[in-house]
C-alpha cells in the first residue's frame, strides 16, 4: 500500500516528552565534509530522515565506506573515492533530486580541485541562487562551467589560493561550501559577511578537530589558514531548533502540556522569546523547555501600541523555517500579526489551505500576510490538503491537530524529508495520527 498520506483527527490535548531529531541542515553540511579526509570520522545524532540518508546513499556510490553504527550514528571513511562517478547518470539523477546535494562541490573541490553537480532539486519555495557559492569558489581559484542544455555545473582547479572574499549575501550553504574549499588551500583565506548560523559554527569546530586552523567561529568574519592534511575526529549534531520551535507552537496551539527534552537551548538564539511574543509561556528547565498548558495566548503589541510583525532574517535574527509555523500559531491567539517573509517568495502560499480550514488570514502579497486571531472562538476545521514543501507540510500537519474533524494531508513524503517518525512521536503524546 503506498503510504503517501496522514490521516488527523484533531481536538486532542497532547501530552509528554518529546526530543528534537539532529539538526537537518547540519547534517547535510557535516556528511559532505567526510570527504575532506581519508581517516575515520564518526558523526553522532545524524537525524533518519530522507534527505539525509539520500545523501548518505550518494557517499556511499561514491565509494566513501559508510558503517551504522545505530540509528543515528555512523563511521564514514572517504579513503577510496572513485570520483568518476561523480560525471555518471546514476550521481546525476540521484544528486539533482536533493538540495542538500549543493554541499558536495565545495569539499569535492577542496579535497580533489573538481566536482561536478546537476542543479539541485528541493523544497518549491521560490527562487534559492547557487551564484554566492561559484563566486566565492572562483575566487579561490576555481574555474566554473556551466552546461545550460544539460542544466549542470562543474569547477575545476590547479590549486586554490586563499583570499579574501565579500559573500555578497549572507548564505548558510554558500558560506559552508567556502569553508569547505578553503581549509585545504594555501596561504590564508578571510570571508567577510558569512553566514554565522549554529549549522556554520558545528561546521567549524568539526573542521578544527579535524586539523583546520578557523578562527572567527560564530562571528561574520572568519579567518582561514589553509593546511595540506585534515584527519578525522568525532562529532555531535545538535538537536534541530526548527523541532524546537515547532513543539513550542505545537504545545500552544493544541492546548498541550510537552517538555521538549535537550534542546540545546544556548544555541536556540531569539527562537524562544519569539513564540513569547505570541503570549506562548514556556519554561527553561536545565536544558529541557517545558511549555504548559494553556487555553489562551495573546499576541503582544509594539511599545507603541501598533502591531507585532515578525519577519525572517539570516542568524541571529529569526530563522525563516519557523515562520510557517509562528503564522498557524497566531491563527488561534488573541490578536493580530504581521508575518513578514523576507527571504523566499513563496513560502506563504500554503495560507489558502488554513484560509479553507477558517483561518482568517490577508495575504497581502507573496512575501506579507495578515494573521487576525480570533481567541479560539472559531476553531479551525478538518479538510482535505496536500503539502508544498517541509515546513509547510508540518504546519498544516499542527492546524489539522488542533482543529475539529478529520483532515487528509497528502504529498507527507515532504515533511518525511526534513522530520523523523513524526506521526509516531505525536502518536505517542495521544495525537491521533495514522497513515493511509
């Protein structure tokens, strides 16, 4: 039978612990610098969840030795690299279905000066230029190609030579496959205006273990020293603070008593005080957050009395993941809200599922909506829907929890992409949650 949708009935009050997955976005970034060295490196909390293991799977073809040593763990060992198949239909196909793919180039090229890759598949949230990752690339020395008919990209290099680079926008991925060229090149390279998300500092620390010479972790300006050999080491994923943020909204919006157990919260940044300003109370236990339950919640206001807006913005302002989230959220809050996504122009596309569901709800242009909360004294209502993307998918995954009557959410294979069992760890809070 294919399993290709969640079937909710939604009304019910959850309750227990939950633990957030590995960080997604780390991951994909960490398993593509095994590459970099031919010694063993083990990676622990790597999240089981499709795009990872797609990736995984493509080391694998690749010739990297891969050994599960558990659910989440693993030794990878990039020793016998056949990097011909990097040009084969199999790696064409296999990597140009995955976003997270992108990171392959800048540690193929650091470590073998070529890489090869199709345009990245992924989430339909708009137009995500790889232009940031050539340009920096080419400024260390690479020469970049691209094939328009065969919708492929391909670098090569002599040697790469540090410099300095102005990223000339602050990308997460593009900033990690810099690092990624950089720390096996000669002479010194600096990165000015670098994305410095958690996900970049793991990268980071992770290299220095390695041998890298990085300094600048956490801050926009990192400074490289280039070395000729990196060894392999140890390393931890944190926990996924897009998790994080949405068992908080989920506790708030289900009227739901959950302890999000460590949560790394030192690395969560605003992310908490966020879902504070939508009247959400939570508290930080140790390292665990614990949200209680509560029937009402209300949206803040500006000193000045106008109203909250909340917008996205590269680290450490708000990460743009969790604005889908926060915009289901306010639909049953008291008061009203202004969701700014500055960063993708078609993540709030989803809104006319929740508008059906009796959200009210203004999208006042691809990147503005509107967010009247009317206090749960409509509450939403099941309907039938498909997901568009990840977080898309695991919002209205939460409105269809908290509203009356059956919902049927089709295309789950895009919330399986970024969340690991999720229908089982809800089940196990008393959702009731199935597959059909």
């Amino acid at each position: 039978m294919n399993q290709n949708a969640f079937e909710v009935i939604g009304g019910h009050r959850l309750r227990g612990d939950l633990q957030p997955q590995g960080a997604k976005n780390e991951a994909l970034q960490i398993v593509c610098a095994v590459l970099l060295s031919t010694e063993p490196i083990t990676i622990h909390n790597v999240p089981n969840i499709e795009d990872v293991n797609k990736l995984i799977g493509i080391l694998r073809d690749m010739g990297v030795k891969v050994v599960a040593l558990s659910n989440n763990s693993y030794r990878f060992q990039a020793d016998e690299v056949n990097l011909d198949f990097i040009y084969s239909e199999r790696y064409t196909q296999s990597a140009g279905r995955l976003r997270g793919s992108v990171m392959l180039i800048g540690a193929l090229l650091g470590r073998f000066r070529k890489a090869f890759l199709p345009s990245p598949g992924g989430d339909k949230i708009g137009r995500r230029r790889l232009d940031t990752h050539f340009l920096g690339l080419q400024q260390l020395g690479a020469q970049f190609k691209y094939n328009e008919a065969e919708n492929t990209f391909s670098l090569e290099a002599d040697c790469l030579q540090g410099t300095h680079i102005l990223m000339e926008e602050i990308s997460v991925t593009g900033t990690a496959n810099v690092i990624l060229a950089a720390v096996m090149a000669e002479g010194i390279t600096t990165i000015y205006n670098a994305a410095c998300e958690p996900y970049v500092q793991q990268l980071c620390k992770m290299l220095n273990r390695m041998g890298a010479k990085i300094s600048g972790v956490g801050s926009n300006l990192l400074h490289i020293e280039g070395v000729s050999y990196l060894g392999g080491c140890e390393h931890h994923v944190l926990p996924d603070m897009i998790e994080v943020g949405s068992f908080i909204g989920l506790a708030a919006l289900t009227q739901s008593e959950i302890r999000i157990k460590n949560a790394a919260v030192n690395e969560l940044g605003i992310i908490p005080s966020v879902f504070g300003k939508l009247g959400i109370q939570y508290e930080i236990q140790g390292d665990d957050i614990f949200v209680p339950e509560q029937d009402h919640y209300e949206i803040q206001k500006f000193i000045d009395g106008s109203i909250m807006t909340i917008y996205d913005s590269p680290w450490p302002g708000f990460t743009p993941d969790l604005l889908s989230i926060v915009l289901v959220v306010a639909t049953q809050a008291k008061g009203s809200i202004l969701v700014h996504q500055k960063m993708f122009e078609s993540r709030l596309f989803f809104v006319d599922k929740l508008i059906d569901m009796g959200a009210q709800i203004i999208l006042c242009d691809p990147h503005r909506a509107v967010v009247i909360g009317l206090d749960r004294q409509y509450p939403l209502r099941g309907i039938n829907m498909s997901s568009p993307d990840i977080r898309a998918g695991v919002s209205l995954l939460m409105a269809a929890l908290s509203a009356k009557g059956k919902s049927v959410i089709s295309g789950i294979e895009q919330i399986d992409r970024g969340y690991e069992r999720i229908d089982e760890r809800l089940q196990a809070l008393g959702a009731d949650i199935r597959r059909i």
